[in-house]
C-alpha cells in the first residue's frame, strides 16, 4: 500500500450485537465500494469478540465524502439497527510510518 504523508486513519471499534444476518455480505460490499471512492489508500481490518477496521484516506474531504455516501449511509443505519451493540469511531492523522516484515518469501 503506498500512502503518502500525511494522511488519515479512520479506526472503526465495534461490538456486534445478536443480529449479525446480512452483515458479512454488507461489509464485503462496503469494503469494494470504499475502495472505489477518490482519496480511498486502504484498510486493514481483525474481529474476534470486538472488531477493528482502519480505513485510510488522503483528506478529511474524503472521509467526509465516504461518511456521506449513500450506501454507505444504509450501511450505518442497519449497522445501529441490527448489526452492533456499541461503536466508536477515531479519525486520526498519520504523520509517520514504518513497518517490519520477517516473513520468508513462498515459492
């Protein structure tokens, strides 16, 4: 993933209530679909009992474009509908990267 500095990180907690028919299809389908939006860079996600998605984006302008989107927007209502017990969100700006990698190359 190559992002130029800075940019932004959304990180998405959550908690899924109950209900969760309909959710995986939902959030494959978000996750296409944000890619497909301008200033979209990526996203990391892991779910055991509390999930956490980090979406990156180039601007605010662009989190704000994807917050407003309207599937995206169907998405939230049935996600505080149906789909979670608790969220919380962060929008938080990266300034600095790095990484580490000490997995051996598959053949």
């Amino acid at each position: 993933m190559n992002k130029s500095l800075p940019h932004y990180a959304v990180i998405f907690t959550s908690k899924h209530s109950e209900n969760t028919e309909g959710y995986s299809e939902m959030a494959e389908k978000m996750e296409l679909l944000a890619k497909q939006q301008e200033g979209f860079l990526g996203i990391d996600s892991a779910r055991n009992e509390i999930g956490i998605t980090v979406s990156y984006w180039a601007s605010l302008d662009a989190i704000k474009n994807w917050k407003q989107q309207t599937d995206h927007l169907e998405a939230q209502q049935k996600g505080k509908t149906e789909w979670y017990s608790w969220y919380n969100v962060k929008i938080c700006k990266v300034e600095r990267e790095y990484s580490f990698n000490n997995q051996k190359p598959i053949v």
